[in-house]
C-alpha cells in the first residue's frame, strides 16, 4: 500500500510539472501591419475537433461622421491538431461570414448602435470563447495607415492640399492623388499610405462643396477651391508637376496619377493631354466626361472639366435633380439611375464627342470596377477604357472587373463593408464582393505602380 500511495503521490507532482497548454490567437508577430500587407489569424493549442466561437472589435469613423463600435464573429471546429488557420479554413455555418478568408472577420464587421465617445482607430481586438461562452484566449491586432518614418507637409498654393515620402536623401517616383465627388481634403487620408510604399505622395483637392450635417448645410472645407464641380481645369496637374519637381524628395521624371471616380475621370481625361505622365490608375473610372453639376448650374448645361478654359464635351444626366428628390419622401438615391438615362438618351455623336481618347494614353493603365456600382457603371466603362486601348498595339492596359462589386473600391480589405449600402444613398456590391475587389484590386496596384514608376 505504502509502495502505491509513493506512486501515486509520483505521478501527482509529475502532472503538476508539466504545463497545461492554454488556446492561443495568433496573429502577426510584428505590429502594427501596415494595411494592405499579408495578414496572418490562427487559433492553437484547441482539442482536436473542438468547437469554439472567435470575435472580432474595432471602431471605425463611418462616411456620414459618426465613430461607431463594429464587430463579427464566426464559429470554427479545430483540426486534428487543435488548429484553426482562417486564411485555409472556412467557419462553420451562421456566422458573420462565409468561406475560407483571414480578412473574413474585418471586413464582414457590422455597426453597433451608439456612437464611440473616445475611439481608438486601427485596433482589432478578439476573444475566443468555447461552445458554453466561456472566454479561451484573446488578443490584438493593430493595422496602421502610415510607417513612423513618413513625413508631412501642406504645399504653398495648393489649397488643402498634402505632401507625404519617406525620409531618406533618395529621390523617389511620385503620385498624384484626385478624390471624387465628396470633395474637400478627404482624399488627404491616402496620402501617408501611400508614402509608405516608398512613393513621393501629393493628394491634391480640387473641389470643395458645401456639406450635408445633421444641423443643415455646412460652408464648404476649402473655400479657395470651386464649390461647383463645373469646368475642373485639367491643366491644374501642369502647376502640381511643376512644383513636384522642385521638390529635393521627388524624381519628376516618373510621376504617376491615380484617381478615384470622378477622380479616375480627371485622371484618363489628364492622360490624354499630359504626356510626362507615366502611369494613370483609374479606380472605379468612366471612359466619357459627363455634365458639371452645383448650386445654380442650370441642367444639361455645363461639363464636368475644361482645357485650357474650353469645356470639355459631355453626356447630358436625365432627371439627376428628381432622384436626389425622392430622398425626402425616404426614397433611396441611386446615381447611376440619370446617368444611364442620359447616356441611353444621347446621340451616338454625343457620345462619341465626349468619349475620353484613352487610345492617346502612351503611359500604362490601370482599372478596377464593378458592375454592381450603384453611382455609375464603373464596371462596364473601365471595360470600354481596356477595349478601346487594346485596338492600338502595345499599350498596356491592366483590367479588374468584379461582377459583383459596387462604388467603394478603393480600400485594402481589411476594413468593414457592411455598411456601403445602409441609409438612402446606394453605392452597389455585397460586403464580400467589395472586400475581395479591395483586396485584389489593392494588391495589382501596388504591383502595377512598382512596375510602372520602379
């Protein structure tokens, strides 16, 4: 018995020597990850074909203002050897998304009730819990728009305007940056990414209106700029090149142009008339220039951009004043609705005049759209852009096309798309139609831009 018992009581300080493994999350091992870079999410140390529950948290500054609390979750059944790999394994059915994905969890976020009175941006924080609740593991992942070492600084005469690089005595390629028609300085937020991929980054406003609030109709952001988005004078990239290349960070001979919706339009439209561009990125882009719109502007009557103070030839909205109209009775706003009117009621010779002669753009093309684009067929047009440019030998021409994708094209992924649709104004594609173009989308034109001014 006494022999037992010493045995026993053995085994007994043996078991409490050796370290009961705890559920681990696991992420990537250095931080913060610059957005857009390769992702990693597992779950460890689970038993083999345990269940458990992962959620995701963060708070993120929504398109009307608000900061508001968004989260996910997924249930997952770990592998023979208590693993969970998102970027392999699909979640088990009834949660937040569907699919093999480890962007799954971030981007299929959903907005929480309240607004966020003190947020902390670009934190993801996750809690793993088993099937009965109870809290596993949990922890953090911290994304970041912009390296340490990326410096600013607002160019003279270039109202709300940014310049961003790198720090170093190289002088390196450099982007011009042109927002859509939201207008003001937003497009400024771009511009630190962007020069943390090594490019020399102007974000340059051309446009400021007058902004919706909640308290009514705010003045606009940028006064010095045209509150209308009438007669934009193309040439405005003529000043930007000439005070690029003043610039002791910039290599003005590889100047690249990206521009996004009505941004992407001035861009094709710059490129067709600027021949020291090197590179145009058209995101979600239309292959004519259209009508200008603004306060006062009569219907039909004023192009969008000018050259050298001659407007350029447009397609003409139809009933583009009765669509935001419907607003007041709760109807939803659908743009694209007047533009393919308009454009389905012009003349093939008023097509054909305000066609973009992208077949002129000596320089490489990028395009990224989606058919589902609730603000104006991007999908259709960037196919039009390629098709046009691929008559003429040897342009180069970069096309992604995502049938199920809407508007908001411009991200890297990693951020909600829930929300793209809710309220009035509609702007096209399903949450993960729109995250896998961001992706996709994000990770070509990083390559396109290395090839292009690299």
């Amino acid at each position: 018995m006494n022999v037992l018992r010493r045995a026993l009581f053995a085994a007994g300080l043996l078991a409490l020597s050796v370290p009961v493994c705890a559920q681990r999350i696991d992420t990537n091992p250095q931080q913060p990850v610059l957005a857009g870079e390769p992702l990693q999410l597992a779950l460890a140390d689970l038993q083999p074909g345990q269940t458990v529950t992962l959620r995701a948290e963060r708070t993120v500054r929504t398109f009307t203002g608000p900061v508001r609390r968004f989260m996910s979750e997924a249930r997952f059944q770990a592998d023979a050897q208590g693993r969970v790999d998102l970027a392999g394994q699909a979640p088990l059915p009834g949660g937040s998304y569907a699919g093999a994905d480890v962007r799954g969890l971030l981007w299929s976020m959903r907005m929480q009730d309240g607004e966020v009175k003190e947020p902390v941006f670009n934190l993801i924080q996750f809690q793993l819990h088993d099937a009965e609740g109870k809290p596993l593991a949990q922890a953090e992942l911290r994304l970041t728009q912009s390296l340490p070492d990326v410096q600013t600084r607002k160019p003279a005469g270039f109202p709300g305007a940014l310049f961003a690089h790198r720090a170093g005595a190289a002088k390196r390629p450099a982007l011009i940056l042109l927002g859509g028609s939201e207008g003001g300085s937003a497009i400024n937020r771009d511009a630190p990414f962007w020069a943390s991929q090594g490019y020399a980054v102007l974000a340059l406003p051309y446009y400021s209106p007058r902004n919706w609030s909640p308290s009514g109709m705010q003045p606009p952001e940028l006064p010095e700029l045209p509150a209308n988005f009438v007669d934009i004078p193309i040439e405005r990239l003529e000043q930007a090149r000439a005070w690029l290349a003043e610039q002791p960070e910039v290599d003005a001979s590889r100047i690249g142009v990206q521009g996004t919706s009505k941004g992407a339009e001035f861009a094709l439209i710059a490129g067709t008339r600027l021949p020291w561009i090197k590179g145009i990125a058209a995101i979600v882009p239309s292959d004519v220039v259209w009508e200008g719109w603004g306060e006062g502007v009569e219907p039909g009557k004023r192009s969008s951009f000018a050259w050298q103070g001659q407007a350029l030839d447009f397609v003409p909205y139809k009933d583009f004043q009765q669509e935001f109209a419907g607003a007041a009775l709760g109807e939803p706003i659908v743009i694209r609705r007047p533009l393919d009117k308009g454009r389905a009621a012009a003349t093939p010779a008023q097509i054909e005049k305000a066609r973009i002669p992208v077949e002129r753009i000596a320089a490489p093309v990028f395009l990224l759209g989606g058919d589902d684009d609730q603000v104006w067929d991007s999908g259709r047009m960037a196919q039009a852009v390629a098709d046009r440019r691929a008559q003429v030998p040897g342009l180069k021409t970069v096309l992604l096309r995502h049938a199920e994708a809407g508007h908001f094209l411009g991200g890297t992924g990693t951020g909600p798309t829930t929300h793209y649709n809710e309220g009035l104004m509609k702007n096209g594609g399903t949450p993960a139609a729109n995250a896998r173009a961001q992706a996709e989308g994000h990770a070509a034109l990083k390559a396109f831009w290395a090839a292009t001014l690299n």
